[in-house]
C-alpha cells in the first residue's frame, strides 16, 4: 500500500507472527497490521512499516500471534446465568426439570441483557469478536453486545411456545423484526432468521418465514439433526426428515445455517453442499448431551462450509472457542480414525472465516485481509506451557487456551487490553452473577 | 482431632470450597485444612478451626476450591521439548520421520532432565502435583521433580531398541534399577517397572521381568492395546493379544498400569477387573494419533479401576489435567450416547484417588484426608468466565481449566504461590526451550 495516510489517523499492531487465515496456512513472522477508521489497510513486515509510518502509534507484541477475531456460529449467550445448573442429565431431564422452569419462571429483558453481558466479558477476554445469538429478547442481547463493543449476529427467534417474551409464532417474529428496525444502523449488529427447531416450529409458522425471507434474505439459524429422537419426530409427525421438510418450505439454501448436523445422511451432505449451505458445529455440546459424533471433515470434503459454535453455557460450560477449536481437531481423527483430518489451519478457518461466510459477512470479518474490519486477537505463545514453539498454528489449535488471549480488537477498537476489559466492569458483573444466581436457586 | 500440637507447628489453608474426593461426592463449604509436617492433620469448619488454632498461620482462599493435587497417570515428560513438532499426521510417520530422528540425535541426560523441568512447571501450575513418567534417563527426570518439589513415579523403562542411554533390554533394567537405589531415600520419588509396550519387548525380557517383578512387586507401567495395529502384530508373531501374552508371563495383576486400553473385548475388561488391574486413559492422545475412542465408563462399570493420563506433550500437546478431565467426561457421554455416564465427581476421582491407587499410593495421595500428604491444588472459582457457580464440582470439570489454579502444595511445600512457581525460574526455563528448539530444528 502508498502511505496515504497520515501517521496521525493509523495505529500499528505488530506482532510476532501475523495469521491471516487467508493465504490459507501463511504465518507472516514480525509482521505489522496497519488499522485507521476500524478498518485493516495494511499487512507488512514489520521492518517496512517502521519505515513507512515512523510516527504512528505503535502496540508491540513480539510473544504474541495476531489472528482473526473467533466467531462463535451458534450460541445461547444470556444461558450463561445457568451455567452449570445441572450436568450429567439426560436431555429431556435436563430441558424439563431444570432450565425450562428456570426460564419460565425468569426469563425477562432485563434477565438476556445482564446474562448476555456476561457472556461478552467472557467470549471477548477468550478472543471472540463476534457470535450468532439465538434467545429470547434478542433487542437486549443487542444492546448487551453494544455496551461491550462486540460484534453480533442476533436471531429473530421463533418458537411455537409463548413465553414472557411472545405470545406465538407472530408475536415472536414481529418482535424480532421491530427490534432488526430499531437497530439497524448499528454497523456491529447483523440479524438472522432463527426459527428455533424442527419440532418446535409448526407448518404454517415455516410457511410465513419462507414468504418473509423472499423480501428479508436473511441468514437462518436453526437447530438441525441434532438427535435421533428429532429425526423420528419429524418422521412420524410430518413424513419427512426435518432437512426434507425445511426443503419443502424453500428453506434450504446459502442462507440455510444448519446447527449441530449430527444425523446427517450421505445424501443429505449432497444437498447441503449442493445448495450452499453452512453447518455449525458444537462439539462440546453434542458430546455432553449425548446427541451424537459429528462429521465434520466428511461434510467439508464434501463441499459443506462448516463453522464452529459453543451452544449456550448450561450445556458446554464453557463459550470458548479455543476448547471447541482443540475439541473439534481432536474428534474427528479419533472418530474417523485418521489423524490427519482436520489439520490445524482448516480448525482455524472454521473459527473464523467459514463462520463469517456463513454469517454472509466473509466480506468484512473473519480474515486479516486490507478492506476488512479490524477485528483481531493476539494470543501469547510464549507462556511456559507453550514452549518451545515450532509451528503457532499448531499451537493455537492443540496447546494454547483462550486463558493466552492478550488483546482483543473489534473494528479496530480495543476491547481487550492485556487481558483486561476495556468496558466492562467484572465487579459489577459478578454482582449481577450473584443476583441471578439467587433468584434462580430460590 | 484434639489439639495435639502447639499453632506454631502447624498451618491453616482455608478455602471456599474444600472438596476431599472422599467420602464421594462431599463439598465442604468454607473449610480449613490443618497442615503439619507435609501431612494432612485435620479437614473441619473455618469457624472452628479459627477458635481452635488462633495463631496459627493462614492462608485464605475465599474463591478458591481446594481440591486433592493431580495425578498425571501416564506421561514421558520430557518429550515437552517436541511439543508440535509434527501433528495431523499419521502415527508412523510421526514417529519415524519425526519423532524417533530427533530421540536418535539428541536424548540425552540434560535434554531429559531440562525437558522434564519444563514439563514440571507445566503441570504444576496446571494443578498437577505428580506424575507417573516413561522415558530415557529416568535418574534425570527425577532429579528434576526433586527440583520442582514434585511427586514422581518413575518409569525403569524397558525397550529392546538400542538408545544413547542404553545398551539393551538387561542395560536399560540395570541402569533403572540403579537410578532406583541411588534415589530410594527420596520421599517424592517412587518407582514402576516400565516396559514400552508388547511391540517392543521382547518374550526373553518380559520373562525376566516377570522374575524380578517376584522380589521388586512395584507397578508395571505399560502401553497397552492403545492401537489395532498392535493387537494385529502380536497375533501374527506371537499368537496372542497383548493381554494375553503379558498374562502367560504372569504380569496380569494388581500392578499392572494398562495405558490406553482402547480395544479391549468385554472378556479382556472382565479379566481386567478380576485380577484388580488399573488403566490410564488419555483421551486427548487417543483422539490426536486416531487409535480410537475408549470406554473407561464400562471399565469403570465393569470394576477396573480407571485414573487419567495426559501422554507426553508430542501428541496431546498440553501436560493439562483440567483439559483431560473435561474430555474424558465429554467423550464418554458422546461416545456411549448416555450424558450420565463419567459425572463430574467420577471424572475427578480419576484425576486423584484412583490414580493414586494405581500407583500403590492410595494411603499416602489422591485425598484429602487426615494422615495423607498435602499434595493440594487451589481452584479459583470466581473468575468471570466462571460466574455463577451452581455446582463447584462441576465447575471444576466443565466450566474450569488449569488457568484457575493459583496455589499448589506438595507434601506441604507451597510451590505455585498466586500462580507463580516458587521453586523454578520460569525465564530459566524458557532459555533451554530455546536452546534445545534450537538443536532440534538444526
């Protein structure tokens, strides 16, 4: 790049090695990202950009790998209040005796906006820039991910089941419609269609999304072939797999992303691929519930783009890329029986920039590439635990944890400042911990 | 307990949370444990324990569980120095190309004792108070746990492969039971009989091994049916599985340390039980190097004792018991398709009391009760990420990692303080990663 810029209106990130993502695979060693306006202009050596730019303000993180902000594809965020509620249940015991109560009884705006900060201060400390909500009360997830400076995509979720939020499946989606216009200059937020699941979403309610979609064009966020039992529902109540069905309604398409595709047939990963659609993969969560093994690497052979998700906090317990990253390498060889599956830079991608395109915003995130937002994290290979350092990517995948995260930028504002947030007071969060906590055990 | 001893020769540690592992399942809220002399005096009520040892001095952990040190069951903790030297390959390659080359070329007394120092700070700031260890130089290794104030049992290992450190099969027993004598007046220290695997012992060796086991009755610490490929080779040259050939040789018996068990029949697993065996799961190595997914919960089930190993750092890549503990737990529910099976309690068992038992130890570690050494890990509770907290003992499975440890004791000696080590230079430590990067990489 020309210097076209005065050094006043840059800043330089230079750190020990600069991954892009995109080159796939590069590892720019003492490379610089040069940043004005929230937007990447530049990636160099680190040597030119002394040169080109003497006076502009430098942070110099020589330990450090700068990668991408991590985008979480598919996450419950408020759900952090019951982080740990109950474990070792088994799934309908675990939704009917101990979080639907929960969130019957306490579910409120007030309830996702504390819940949803929350679960920014963690997701930003552990490098995630930006995550695709799905929950009730999507304005306040909004404004919790506002406040903190964070990137998010939140769904106008729809469930057949009223709540404190909605009566039924139009109140839900008008809701979420008039909270997309409230905010919709708002350049950190993006909203998706979140029709929460096959089988608590009817017919005619998929009808109606199909119909809005032919003007929204939205992402949709659904949960897909997440268990065996949501298959044979669908088979006995509608004739159908639930993919066939959403196919019915026109739904399967480059918007469709589909989360967890743990059930899913050879045919079915034809049409995924074939249609342009995105899978979110939750390894933590599909194992701890006991919905199944993934295939992953099959999916992505076969052309599916694939992202990686957390899934809420009472079923992870953790909104932590870094172990689903590991978790998601390590499965996959173990369950396809080939250790060179999911190598470390395709994990990589998943955490970024296939989330990004599967968001439809590969365009502005997921890559450290000039024209996109600066949307970054640096992540500390020199800490003991991490010596020697032979490969950064490797490490990143198999033996760094979200605990290494040092900095974190979204559009080119820091949010994380040596590991300390820039806008959040933790003090006041645990406070807030405290309250719920409280009023959910009582 | 009465008071037996004046308050000047004892210490207080009082915690949030003590959780002793025995009696199964117990969450002491806001408990001290009384120290004296390295040994656990007394575990009772903060409140009291202020009225009866009023100036005895304190150190108070408020956030903190405190939870018995872990036991690392299964490592070669000096092969840290190839941390991701060479992943998403297959094991033979990894091995022949990589992994034995640089062994070949540079294993030596200091690489083994610098690379085991590393890996003592690894894992005792991941909690890890002892670890039972496989590798060339077993003198050096434990020259470096001593140096660390670390619990070791070390592995007289046996191989028929020729090394810079031994001869032959009779030249690696002599020299490991030489590193024994000279060392068997070292509290930390305990030994095990190590041969490889099956692949790489010999009939002749196991033999007299087999001998020497008839005076020396020390744990017998073994990779076992970790692979198929390793059940396949014995068939055909020896006409057996591993288990059976090592029972022809008599070595089937409470001592006996199964690593890996990954393809093991429900006959074997019967075996296994009946003759009190124990095994080290690594589920992290298991999944990297695809040998398979084990079932330690129908070990467990079936009444084999199951403790929890990391591996070595060339194929896990982290010595980090928090992240074997998660995954095992995850796995087992994943893998079984019942979300009951490994609950967390179980889970940490096998990090403390059951390892502990393997080892022959079980009288001295794995708890925290009166008699035993304070072998101890502090487990902060209270960090955002971890906020709020139901269920410490499922925090310290699901939501915790080893980056929430901040104090650490063994045998009552404070070696991590507030997260850092007290014993090692961690600036030290990172000049001989460097160095022996170097000589790795030439």
């Amino acid at each position: 790049m020309e210097k076209l810029l005065p050094d006043s209106a840059i800043s330089l990130v230079e750190a020990g090695w600069v991954i892009p993502v995109t080159p796939a695979g590069a590892i720019l060693k003492e490379h610089v990202v040069v940043i004005s306006g929230g937007v990447i202009r530049d990636v160099l050596p680190a040597r030119l950009a002394r040169e080109r730019y003497p006076e502009a303000p430098r942070i110099e993180l020589p330990g450090q790998a700068l990668i991408p902000g991590l985008i979480n594809l598919h996450t419950h965020a408020a759900m952090v209040l019951m982080r740990g509620l109950a474990d070792d249940r088994a799934l309908m015991d675990w939704l009917q005796n101990h979080i639907w109560p929960v969130e019957t009884r306490l579910v409120s705006s007030e309830f996702v906006r504390d819940g949803t900060l929350l679960a920014c201060a963690e997701m930003l400390r552990g490098g995630v820039t930006c995550f695709n909500d799905m929950y009730f009360y999507p304005e306040a997830a909004a404004r919790a991910a506002l406040a903190a400076g964070m990137r998010a995509a939140l769904g106008i979720i729809v469930i057949e089941m009223p709540s404190a939020y909605a009566a039924d499946a139009q109140d839900y989606l008008s809701k979420g419609l008039t909270a997309r216009d409230a905010l919709k200059n708002e350049p950190l937020l993006s909203f998706c269609i979140a029709p929460h699941a096959p089988y608590t979403v009817s017919d005619k309610t998929f009808d109606r999304i199909a119909m809005l979609q032919g003007v929204l064009d939205l992402p949709l966020h659904i949960h897909l072939h997440e268990t065996r039992e949501e298959i044979e529902t669908s088979l006995a109540r509608h004739g159908a797999r639930p993919l066939a069905r959403l196919q019915s309604f026109g739904l399967v398409d480059a918007n469709l992303i589909a989360v967890h595709a743990v059930h899913v047939t050879e045919q079915e990963a034809v049409l995924l691929a074939e249609k342009g659609c995105h899978v979110a993969h939750c390894p933590s969560s599909n194992l701890k519930l006991a919905s199944g093994i993934a295939a992953p690497a099959q999916l992505l052979k076969g052309g599916v783009n694939v992202g990686l998700g957390s899934d809420g906090a009472a079923s992870n317990n953790r909104l932590d890329l870094f172990t689903e990253m590991r978790l998601a390498a390590l499965l996959a060889k173990g369950a396809e029986a080939d250790p060179t599956v999911l190598p470390a830079h395709t994990v990589l991608e998943m955490a970024t920039v296939r989330a990004a395109r599967a968001l439809g915003m590969e365009h502005r995130i997921g890559t450290l590439e000039p024209g996109k937002s600066a949307d970054m994290t640096a992540v500390n290979l020199s800490a003991p635990e991490l010596l020697p350092c032979y490969d950064p990517l490797s490490h990143l995948i198999y033996a760094a944890g979200r605990e290494h995260v040092t900095h974190v930028w979204v559009n080119g504002e820091l949010v994380v400042d040596d590991g300390q947030l820039t806008r959040l007071d933790t003090r006041q969060l645990a406070a807030k911990a405290a309250h719920w906590k409280d009023r959910i055990r009582s």
